[in-house]
C-alpha cells in the first residue's frame, strides 16, 4: 500500500510532462504524406462519414495511417471518435461493443471489421492501477489531444482525416518515422508498467518497419521484462499471435532474445532453441509462416505453436516410451503435459489447442505405408496440415526427406499408382531398406525405391 502511494508522489507522470510542452499538433496535408481518401478502405471512409454527418469527430488512426505512410497494405483500420461507445452503437446496425477494460465497438462493414474507439483521457492519479502499476480499467473519455497522447508509440498517434486528407501528428510521429526511430510517447518506464504489452508492441513493431528502438525506449525493456509475468494470459496469446503472423516473426524472435523478452512468452522457446535439431525446426516454421504471410496465405495459429511446440513433445514423448509405456498413449500424454505447461503462460484458446492436438496426433501416422492406412490418412480433413508438418520436420532433418517425398508422390498419384506404391511393412523405411536387400527387384519395394 505505503509503496504504491510513494510510486504514485514519485512516478515521473508522462501526462504533465507532455502537457508542459502544451502540445498544438501538425496539420500535415495530402501534398505532402499523398495518403489521398482511396487509398484507405472503404469501411473507414464510411464509419469517419457516418460519425461525421451525425456530428461527431472520426479518424482514422494508429496503424492503417502509420502503414499507409510507410508505404505497407494496412492489415485493419482503426477509428477515433469522441462519440461514445453507445453513440456509435446507435449509428451502425451492424455493430457490437466489446471489451471491458477497455470498451470499443466493432462495426462490421461488408468483409471488413472496423474498431471505433471512444477518446481516452489521459491517465490520473485516479487511474485504476495493480501493485506494478498496471492499468487495471481504460474507459474514461477525453480530448483527441489526450488520446493522442495515452496511445503507446509516436507512430501510433497519427489520425488521418478522409474529408480534408490531412494527418494531424500530436508527437511527431510522421518525422520519426521518416527517421525510422521507434519512440514511446511520454516517460518509457511508466508507460510500460502501465501495460507490459507495449515492450512486446515496440519489438514487433520495430521489426515490421524496419525502425530502431530509441535507447530510452529499449534500455529499460530487460529490466522489466519480468512484468509480462503479470498480464492476463489471454492478452499475451492474442498478443504472440500478432508477433508470429506479422509476416517478420523471424526477425520479431530474434529481437525478442536481443531484448530479454522472450523467456517470460514461451516459456518453452528457451530450451527448444538450445536443441540443434528444434532450432532448426522452428526457425524453419517460422520462416515459411513469413513466407505464407508474405504471400498474402492464411496462416494457422494450431499449425504454428505446433510447430513451435514439437520438439518439447517429442523430448516428453521419448522419456514416456523409454520409461516402457505404449508409444500411442505416451504421445497423447505428452502432448497434454506440453499444452498445460503453456496454458499457465499464454490462453492458447480451446479451437487452437484442438488443431495442435490434431496435427501433431497425425504425425505417427506418417509412418504407416501399408494397407489401407495411408488412403485413410488421405482423407483426413486435416491431412494437408499434417502434411506440411512432416515436410518441415524433414527439411530441418528429423525424418527422411524421402517420407516427406513418398507422401507429395501418393497424394498426387492416380489410384492404381497408389497401390503399387504402398510399402509393405507397418514400422516404415528403416525396416524397408532391410528387407530390399534380401528381395532385390521386388514389386512394392521397388517401386518406393526408386524416390530414393
Ligand atoms: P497492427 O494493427 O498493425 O498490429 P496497430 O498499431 O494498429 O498495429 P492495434 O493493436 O490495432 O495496433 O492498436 C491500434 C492503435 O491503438 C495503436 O496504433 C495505438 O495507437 C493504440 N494502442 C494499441 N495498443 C496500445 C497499448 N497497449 N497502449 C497504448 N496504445 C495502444
Ligand atoms: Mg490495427
């Protein structure tokens, strides 16, 4: 208690520091960013008029106008408004309010889904805080300056207006930008006690835009590393999820270890990443999801903390098998023990956590070349899936490049084909190969052979 009120005397307050400089913003106009109002989408055009016509103040803000000046396809937009949640409720039809700690409406537009957040008001003394000073409750409604200033980055607090195309810039975010400098707006110690998630949002954002983290802004992430340990689990799976389907997940983890932030997130990583072959595997997953991101594919959040996961799997489930228990039963019980371990951490959600079981359960599966196994496998709604999970964990060496290879010639082979490919023998190549020697020139044999 004595503590928490001497942090509040003590902490130096962003607010007053930043309402000292008494901030008058920059009008930027389309001459000179050129985000011209049909570059943004059409949803966010619609929801800024809307709430315009009925009187109300509306921006675009945050990432889609940091994006569009970095010259990056925004992934979403986000609203500002000084109409209340209520307000904008009553404006659209197809619109819900969500949240709690930080209450904003969702207004759905023809594929889209557009986020309209009310104004925030800076933080008080009043603020609804924990023992670390982390904001317990955001709903308190303010001015666009205040707004401007309780968002994370300077980059982040930028507000595009479709009906005059200027950018109006509280903290001079277009010129840091410019500068490729990543900086939080106000004292960076206090901002991140408010919400450990912003050390997590500055690594991923410096590493989507190719932005240094100013010193001031870095040198206190190890230091308060340990605050994540505080943060509702369910906000740093949603959180990781972003990280890793940034399409920059390689260059987010690495940033991540540079910073001594990724111990408190997986808990696992660590100890993944010391293993040769896991380190292979996941830097390899984690490239192709890039690759995927890139692309513009969908990426699967199962498929990828399966692949992020694997190895402490296979680590449980060898220690199961050596310890004599029934390889099927032991790899269910590994894969439970691996999952409840993470959930103490991150709120992998129920859905997710099913997919993961499925891609990894299929896995053994693979093995099974003979009978009407394989046909079965190939039916498997997830089969696809399971498939890009064994080819990657024949690209980083953990099984034969030449299963992955049998498998890619099955599924595209025509059903005679299919048969003459099967390979005769439940336990897959190693015994295979024992028996091709004694039988040179037999059928099946034979013709799986000659992939290799
Ligand atoms: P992206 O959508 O590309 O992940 P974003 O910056 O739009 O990036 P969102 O999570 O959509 O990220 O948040 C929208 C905006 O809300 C941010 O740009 C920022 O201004 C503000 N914001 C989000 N999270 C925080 C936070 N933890 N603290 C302060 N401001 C935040
Ligand atoms: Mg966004």
């Amino acid at each position: 208690m004595i503590r928490k009120l001497l942090r509040r005397v003590f902490r130096r307050d962003p607010v007053t520091a930043t309402a000292l400089r008494s901030i008058e913003p920059a009008i930027i106009p389309v001459a000179q960013h050129g985000i011209t109002r049909d570059r943004i989408s059409p949803a966010s055009r619609r929801v800024c008029s809307t709430l315009q016509e009925a009187g109300f103040k509306a921006f675009v803000v945050g990432g889609a106008v940091r994006d569009l000046i970095a010259g990056i396809t925004p992934k979403d937009y986000d609203v500002a408004t000084d109409a209340t949640p209520e307000q904008v409720r009553e404006l659209f039809r197809r619109s819900r309010i969500i949240g709690r700690r930080f209450r904003i409406v969702h207004v759905m537009s023809g594929p889209e889904t557009i986020e309209v957040s009310t104004f925030r008001a800076s933080q008080s003394e009043e603020t609804n805080t924990d023992e670390h000073g982390r904001i317990l409750a955001d709903n308190v409604w303010g001015s666009q300056a205040e707004d401007a200033t309780r968002r994370d980055f300077t980059i982040n607090a930028l507000y595009y207006d479709p009906s005059n195309e200027t950018v109006i810039d509280y903290h001079h975010g277009v010129g840091d930008l410019k500068q490729k400098t990543l900086r939080v707006i106000g004292d960076p110690v206090t901002r991140y006690r408010e919400d450990p998630v912003r050390m997590l949002r500055a690594v991923r954002m410096a590493a989507k835009l190719g932005l240094i983290i100013d010193p001031a802004a870095r040198k206190p992430i190890l230091e308060l590393a340990e605050l994540l340990g505080n943060v509702p689990p369910a906000r740093l799976f949603d959180e990781m999820l972003k990280l890793l389907t940034s399409g920059h997940a390689v260059a987010c983890i690495k940033q991540l270890r540079e910073e001594g932030l990724h111990t408190g997130l997986l808990p696992l990583l660590d100890v993944i990443l010391q293993q040769p072959m896991g380190e292979r595997f996941v830097w390899l997953a984690l490239e192709n999801t890039d690759d995927r991101v890139r692309a513009g594919k969908p990426v699967s959040p199962g498929f990828l903390f399966a692949t992020l996961l694997w190895h402490e799997v296979l680590a449980s489930w060898e220690a199961r098998k050596a310890r004599g228990e029934p390889s099927q039963a032991a790899l269910f019980e590994a894969m439970s023990d691996v999952l409840d371990q993470q959930a103490e951490k991150l709120a992998i959600t129920r859905k997710i956590s099913a997919d993961i079981k499925e891609i990894w359960a299929l896995q053994p599966r693979f093995e099974r070349r003979a009978g009407k196994a394989p046909h079965r496998l190939l039916e498997q709604p997830r089969y696809r899936a399971g498939y890009d999970f064994l080819r990657l964990r024949a690209l980083s060496g953990e099984v034969p490049t030449e299963l992955a290879e049998w498998w890619n010639d099955f599924a595209d082979a025509n059903p005679e084909s299919r048969e003459t490919m099967l390979v005769p023998d439940r336990d897959g190549i190693a015994k295979k190969r024992r028996r091709r020697r004694r039988k040179p020139g037999g059928g099946a044999d034979n013709a799986a052979s000659g992939k290799e």
